[in-house]
C-alpha cells in the first residue's frame, strides 16, 4: 500500500488542525472525563502489514464495537434460530429508542441496536454463567486480535450498571414479551460488561481482521458468516447514521459510544479509528470524516 503511511499522517495532522471534536459520551459517567482531543487510525491488511498514526495504543472503551464480536458468537451458538429473536433490518432510529421495541412486540428491528444486542447477549448466555459468558467473548476478541493484553474495564462496567436506566428499561420490556431467557439483571451485567472492554485502535483493527474475508488469515468463522456480518454493519453498524455513513465511506463498520469505529475492506483491509467526540448519531465526528476521507484517497468502496 504505497501512499497508506504518508495518507495517514496527514489524515492525523489535519483532525487536530480543527477543535470541533464533537461531545463525550456523558451518559456513561465514566466516560465523561475523557479528553474529546484525541485521534487515531490503523489499518491492518490481508497481508499483514500494519500501518498507524496517532494515539494508537491509548486503550479506549470499544462498547457498541463488541456487539459484532457477541453476535459472532450468538450465531456460531444458535445458526439462524437467532433471527427469530431479533431481526436484520435497519432501526432509523436512535441506538437506545425504546418507542419501536413497543411497535414492534419485542422483537429488536437488528442485533446493534441495545435491544438487539441484549437479546445476542441473552442467546450466548443461555444455559451458563456470565462468568463463562464473558471468558467466552474475551477469549475471541483475542484471538482476533492475536493480543492477550485485552481487558474489561471494570469502573465503566460499573458506571453502567449504575446509571444504565434505559438499558433496564428496554431489557425489562423485552423479558415482559417473552424475549429473553435470563433474568433481565443477569443478561444485563454480561452486555454492560463485554461492552466494557478496553481496547487500542491498534488492538482493534487487529481484531477486525476475521472480518476480511481472505486465504491469507486465519478463519475463525465461516465466510458466508463473514458476509453476514459485513452487511449487517453496512446497514445497521450506524444506527440511524448508517444510511449517512455508507454514503459517504461506502463500506461496512460499526460505531461505538466511545468513539470508536472499526470499518473492513472485503479481501483487504481492517481500518480502526478513534476520536472520543461524537456526532448526534452518537458516532465518532472525527472517525466518520476520517473514514471518509481515506475511503476516498484509497478508492476503497464496496460499491
Ligand atoms: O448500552 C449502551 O448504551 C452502551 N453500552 C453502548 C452504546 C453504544 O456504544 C452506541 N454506539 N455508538
């Protein structure tokens, strides 16, 4: 990837040439006092070259980013019995709305949404422990990411479970539907705490790479599966952002309230980036312009 280094150098360079970082996720408390002013990419290719520029190794909390990882699982668990819990289609509406879930009989509109992310959570869950549960995700996040050194975070988990009303709200309704095996508090500890992890943009886009479809990496889930999940990010990795966002990079990628964005190249590449502030879609501002802007240097689209 020839002009990739001098790319992400300058990528980097412009993001912190302007001060509109956009706003913390403050309604995790532990999260607030995170400073908005940081930026980093990474991007791992087929090939196993590694490319960065940045805060790369700043550990960040990954959250909604770990929903692609339980899914992963859930369907490895449960194959296509999933999708009679939750559905595949795009919300249009915030991350956290609960107004659908009512519409809709508790039946998520997609697994990245919280709904649909605290039912894949109930699936993998079911029959064991949260203990388990978790050693479970750990376990393939690192193997994905080749890296040990990846851990949850404790104090945001905690900060969660302490002031994460709506996501009560929302696991409480999906138990009063008949939608969900454990008891709401039970399947609620292992999604706050899985969306806890802490990760670097390095260790991410490192993680990224079972999504990439290639012979050159090892294969940790079947390559239909592969292809699921990719279009289930293109379509719903963004919530009601999604539409904006394949517009403007045009490949698949999932958001996370810490300001994360892990983004794949079918055949080539795993991108991360980071920068805390976010959007109104309650995505990274300065992720989503850099991700943009790369696409478009790379000529990196699906389309
Ligand atoms: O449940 C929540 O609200 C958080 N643990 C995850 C939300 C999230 O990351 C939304 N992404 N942009």
């Amino acid at each position: 990837m020839p002009h990739l280094p001098e790319i992400l150098a300058q990528l980097n360079a412009d993001m912190r040439a302007t001060d509109d970082w956009g706003d913390i996720a403050a309604y995790i408390p532990q999260l607030a006092s995170v400073d908005p002013a940081q930026f980093a990419i990474v991007v791992t290719t087929a090939d196993g070259e590694v490319f960065t520029a940045g805060d790369v190794d700043t550990p960040f909390s990954v959250q909604s980013i770990t929903k692609i990882f339980t899914l992963a699982i859930a369907l490895g668990r449960s194959g296509d019995q999933l999708w009679k819990r939750v559905g595949r289609e795009p919300s249009g509406r915030a991350f956290n709305s609960i107004v659908q879930l009512e519409a809709e009989q508790g039946r998520p509109r997609n697994p990245f949404i919280n709904a649909g992310a605290i039912v894949t959570t109930d699936e993998v869950l079911t029959g064991r422990e949260p203990r388990e549960t978790l050693a479970e995700i750990l376990q393939f996040v690192r193997a994905a990411a080749s890296d040990d050194d990846i851990h949850i975070n404790e104090k945001v988990a905690a900060s969660e479970t302490a002031h994460g009303h709506r996501n009560f709200a929302l696991a409480h309704f999906l138990a009063s539907c008949g939608n969900l095996n454990n008891a709401p508090e039970k399947t609620l500890g292992t999604y706050f705490h899985h969306c806890a992890i802490d990760m670097s943009a390095r260790q991410l886009a490192m993680a990224g790479r079972f999504l990439i479809e290639t012979d050159k990496l090892p294969r940790m889930i079947l390559p239909a599966r592969i292809r699921r999940l990719n279009a289930l990010m293109l379509t719903c990795g963004h919530y009601d952002g999604s539409g904006d966002f394949a517009y403007r990079v045009g490949l698949p990628a999932k958001s996370g309230v810490g300001g994360g964005i892990l983004a794949i190249v079918p055949g080539r590449a795993s991108i991360a980036v980071w920068s805390p502030g976010l959007n109104r879609y309650g995505n990274s501002k300065k992720g989503t312009q850099a991700m943009a802007r790369l696409a478009r240097e790379m000529g990196w689209s699906i389309f």
